[in-house]
C-alpha cells in the first residue's frame, strides 16, 4: 500500500501498532483525522497526553483513576472485607456494570502468560499481600477469565493465599471456557458472582 506522505504514513504506523488495528484501519482514522478542524485535533492530541500524564493506578488496589485512591476504595459504603480479583479495569468495568456488587477489587494487571513472557514477578501480587496482612479480608474473588492463562493466575493465587485465615472463592462457570470477563453479558456475569463456589484445586 502506497502512501503518498511521509508524515500521514508515520501517523498510519503510530495507529496500526495499536492492538486489533490493521494498516487498511489505520488509513481509514488517519485520513478522517485530517479532515476535522485544529481545535478538534488540538482535543484529540491533548486527550491521548493527558493517558500517560494523568491516570494514576490506586495505591490500593491498582484500578485506575485521576487520583491516588481510586472511587470504589474511597467509598465508605463498599464492603472492604470483600475483595474481588480481576485481571484489569475492563473487567472492573465489566463487574460494576451488573451493579450486583459491592465489595471491593484487586487489579493484577495482567495473568500468568509463560509464552509471552509474564510471570508472577510482573503482577500486583505483592500489594494483594500487604492488604491481606493490613485489612481485615474475610472473602477473597477470583474472578479470572476461564482461559489456560487464567486458570494458572488462579492455581498459583490459590497456592499464595492458602495460608492465610481468608476464604477463597471463585466466579462459577456460567462464563464460557476459553471466554474473557470482558465480554461477559451483564445478567451472566452478575449470576457468575452470585453463586461463586469455595475454591478447590481438585477441579
């Protein structure tokens, strides 16, 4: 694919390197994008700037937010002994949405992925640890995609957890095998958090 200016081919390559953007899409949104006004260009560069400078991860938990705790942590009405742990805040995005909900979450900000190089060292576990240690937990979620990479977050979480005095449960299988969170319809993924089951690594 020929493209007639350097710089509208740097912009094709900026976006295509964005996940799920081929070259052919990326024409598409570059050329829309120099067809809108300065003020609207001006917006769009400031808005994608404002990503890296600032959004913040939360001190406690590690959702994201525009402030050092973020708005479920600093909601008097959460439930903090309840804690439910997701893989990152598409899924916290995806659990508030059921508004069935109301404990609060541990973002690990990824799974376990040894073929991508992801191991336990490049999660949030740590914090998860401290907060164990700090709070008072009575209930911990693993609300894991049904994926290779999430069951193995799940095994090893389990492994890590099982010494303390905290019960750990999982999301029940109406999620499909092989399905993200994400994805999950609201009404399936409220029912799934509803009739979590007691963790057992014999399943």
């Amino acid at each position: 694919m020929q493209i007639p200016s350097q710089y509208l081919e740097a912009a094709v390559d900026q976006i295509a390197s964005l996940p799920g953007i081929g070259r052919r899409s990326a024409l598409r949104l570059a050329l829309d994008l120099l067809k809108r006004s300065e003020l609207e260009i001006q917006d769009f560069v400031t808005a994608i700037a404002a990503l890296q400078d600032k959004v913040l991860r939360c001190t406690n938990c590690g959702n994201l937010s525009d402030v050092p705790v973020c708005h479920v942590c600093s909601n008097p009405k959460r439930d903090t002994s309840l804690i439910c742990i997701v893989e990152d805040i598409r899924d916290v995005m995806a659990i508030e949405a059921t508004a069935s909900y109301q404990g609060t979450y541990h973002v690990l900000g990824g799974l376990i992925a040894p073929m991508d190089g992801v191991g336990p060292q490049d999660l949030l576990i740590p914090r998860l640890l401290e907060r164990l240690e700090t709070q008072e937990v009575k209930e911990l979620i693993l609300a894991l995609s049904p994926t290779m990479e999430g069951d193995t977050t799940n095994y090893y979480l389990f492994k890590k957890l099982k010494p303390y005095d905290v019960l750990i449960t999982r999301i029940s299988r109406g999620i499909a095998v092989g399905s993200e969170l994400q994805y999950a319809d609201e009404l399936t993924l409220g029912r799934s958090l509803q009739q979590r089951q007691v963790f057992d690594l014999s399943e």
